[in-house]
C-alpha cells in the first residue's frame, strides 16, 4: 500500500496524460479539469460485498419492475401505493413511452447506485441513478495503472478484478439487442465524460458515434461504417440526456440527437440502453417509495435502507420537516451532480423560515432527509511536511447492469471523496476526487 501511496502523484500524471478528465460547464464555458485520484482504496470485505450485492440486485430489480408498470398497466397507482399525481407530475415521466416495452423487456440496464456507510456499519442509498450514470471507466484505468506502479501489491492482496466491467457492459448490450452491431453514443468531444464514452468504446470494440454517424430509414437505426457503408443498429448506449435524443419527439432545438430514434425503438428495432423515461424513477421524490416497490413487486423486505426521507408532500412529514428544519438536509428533486443541496445547519432563524414558507408552496420539489453522519476515509495530500494522511467523507457509486437474464453488480465501484475538510459533498462537478474500491476475494473453502 506504501508504495502506491508513494507513486500518487505519478499515477494523477498519467490519467492527466491519457484523459482522465471531468468537463465541466461553469458560466456559459467549458471547463476540463483532472479528476484528482487518492491511492489508497477503498476496501469492502468479502462477506459485507455479498450482502450489498443482494440488496442492489433486489433494488434494481424493484426498480425495473416500477418501469415495466409505470409505462404498462400502471397497477402500483391503481393499487393506491405510490399517488398519481406524484408520478405524472415527474419531469421524468415522458408520455412518448407510455406503452412501450423495450427490446429484452429491461428498462434500467445499467443503475448507478449511491450509497454511503454511516458511522453504525450500515450502508444507506442515497440516491438511485438510472438514466445516464457515469463513471465506471475511472477505476478501471486507475487500477491499471496502479498495477503497473506497483505490480507487488496486486501479487499480495486478494481483490476481485475490476477489468470485468467492459466485458459486463457488452454481454449485457448484446442480450438485448435486436439484429444489428451495438454502438456508444458520444455528443462529442466537449462532454464532461468524453473519456469515458471513448474508452468504453475501445474496451468493448463497439463503435464509438456521434449523432452524424447515425440515421434512421424505415424505423431502422444505421452507422455510416465509412469502410463498409450503412450498418444496421441493434443496440446503442446513448450518453446523453431523454430531452436531447430526438428532435422529432422531444426538443425539437437538439443538435445532438437522431432525428426518428424514437420511431425505431417504439418499433422494437433498436435497444436503447438506458430506456428513455428512466427518470421517472430515479426522481428523488419516487426515491422515498423504492422500499414499497421491493415489497410490492418482489414480495420481499429490502436488504437495503433508504437515507430517514421525508416528503413534505405528506402532511404529517411537512408539519415534521418544519419544526426540525435546522437539523435536516434539504434536496432538490430536479437538480443533480450535488446542486440544490442545502443543509438547515448552516442556516440563520431568517433562512430558515423562508425555506419553510418555500416548502409549503413547492411540497412536490423537494425532499428533506436525516443528516447521516457518514464515515471518513483515509485520502492522502500533500503538505510541507510531505505526504499526509487525513481523513474525509466519501460515498461510493455502485454499478448494477441488468440485460436479459437479470441484474448483475460489478465487483468494485467508484469512491467519491470530499477535498475540503468536513464537507460531506462528495461529487466530481463539486471538486472531489475519487478512489478505487477493492472488493476482497471470498477465500477458498
């Protein structure tokens, strides 16, 4: 571990030097900056890895049952377990895909799941990311160069292998896909995770394309393959937002989309990974139903717990909310990446009455949860002394990819940690860095 801790600085130069980078729009310009990576990993024990991935195959697999529903027979309103007007009211809902089942019959093929790990040992989802997750790619390449900075480590400690997760990502697009080659989808160069868009591509050996790459004839997506001419299109992994897809269905102002995708997936000719409509799901006002969705679909308790939430949409959770405002955290339900995040502790008696009044008026927007006093984990900086040691709160992004014979979890996952002492804002487009995270081998029997 020493000498990975040693050669940080070597293995940051080398992700600077193949890429590894984070875009980042701030004021109307794009920013790329380095993705700052901590040597020393996260490690989780074989027997706490087991219990997490049940509880994350039992979740996406709730998950995608809700889609099946919401966009089908629409049982879980009619049943009284989730209120109509809370789904239909989700910016994530789009009524193009109302009815549609998608190639495979998988709606969230790959879920990003954020967790954190309270100071009591257990692990809480934070939040449930099923439309376009990111970030998978970083661990990998940290790792491999990691291997290559000290080759020793990897000999003497028992860790699962993270180089799994392109093979992962195809076998899952070619289950669903229908006849047709399997594509990833880039807007272009200036995305904030171009590097991992293009380093998928390379891992899978799948086409890397831009929407000019791409066109729709007879409700039949094609590559322009520029050495063999037009390829149909079996399965794309889109890396950009629902609004942007298609022009011809949603904004009609997107440069970045494929005029008609949307005719070809309702046709059943193309497998679009994620589902369009995903959002609806992964709503942080739906996220308070998702352990009711495990015991109505799956008839079982869930193995995993939700962040203590509380929907102001609720009476008896508002009239809670509002007398314990200055010691909750407040989110947002239409923001990401770490925006709309507001702590009541850093709140005077001022503020903290007009949120009250804001949350009164906009019960829908927002969610309020416990603060959960998340571990630290040891990152090392620099100072004039040297090399330290210090701790900071960190999250962990856990991948789950669904293809035809169900959910499967990735055996590692990306660490996110806080640069700034205290903050429990762990998210990349917030200035943190991020670790690998090693699984340890069960050990023979």
């Amino acid at each position: 571990m020493d000498s990975l801790i040693e050669n940080t600085d070597r293995i940051n130069e080398l992700l600077s030097r193949y890429g590894v980078k984070f875009g980042l729009y701030k004021n109307g310009e794009f920013h790329e900056q380095l993705f700052p990576f901590d040597s020393i990993p996260r490690v989780i024990k074989a027997d706490e890895w087991a219990r997490l991935s049940r509880g994350l195959e039992q979740r996406v697999a709730a998950l995608n049952a809700f889609l099946a529903d919401i966009y089908g027979p629409k049982r879980i309103i009619k049943d009284g377990v989730i209120p109509e007007d809370f789904v239909y009211s989700s910016s994530g809902f789009l009524q193009p895909c109302d009815g549609v089942t998608p190639p495979g019959g998988v709606w969230a093929h790959i879920a990003g799941i954020d967790l954190v790990q309270g100071k009591d040992g257990h692990w809480y989802v934070l939040e449930d990311n099923l439309r376009i997750p990111s970030g998978a790619s970083y661990p990998v390449i940290a790792r491999e160069l990691c291997r290559r900075a000290s080759p020793e480590t990897f000999r003497r400690e028992r860790v699962l292998e993270n180089r799994v997760y392109p093979k992962m990502l195809a076998e899952m697009m070619q289950s669903v896909s229908t006849d047709g080659i399997s594509v990833i989808m880039t807007p272009g160069r200036y995305n904030a995770a171009f590097f991992e868009h293009s380093y998928l591509a390379e891992k899978t050996g799948f086409a890397l394309a831009t929407n000019d790459d791409l066109f729709v004839e007879n409700n039949e997506l094609w590559f322009r393959d520029y050495a063999q001419g037009a390829v149909k299109v079996g399965a794309i992994y889109r890396r950009i937002s629902d609004e942007y897809l298609d022009p011809l269905c949603f904004l009609p102002e997107s440069l970045i989309g494929i005029p008609g995708i949307m005719d070809a997936y309702r046709a059943g000719n193309v497998a679009i990974i994620n589902a369009p409509g995903n959002g609806v799901a992964d709503d942080k006002g739906i996220y308070y139903f998702v352990p009711k969705m495990v015991k109505y679909y799956l008839g079982e308790e869930p193995i995993l717990e939700n962040a203590p939430t509380y929907l102001p949409f609720y009476e008896k959770d508002r009239e809670y909310v509002l007398a314990n405002l200055e010691k909750l955290v407040i989110k947002d339900v239409s923001e990401a990446g770490g925006y709309g995040v507001v702590f009541g502790r850093d709140m005077d008696e001022k503020t903290l009455e007009a949120w009250r009044e804001r949350i009164k008026k906009e019960s829908r927007r927002f969610i309020v949860q416990e603060v959960i006093d998340f571990i630290d984990l040891p990152v090392a900086v620099e100072s004039e002394s040297g090399t330290e040691v210090v701790p900071r709160k960190a999250d962990l992004r856990a991948f789950v990819l669904t293809g035809a014979d169900g959910p499967k979890v990735w055996p590692s996952g990306l660490t996110r940690f806080s640069r700034v002492e205290g903050s429990f804002v762990v998210n990349s487009s917030q200035g943190g860095g991020f670790k690998d995270t090693w699984v340890e081998a069960p050990r023979a029997l």
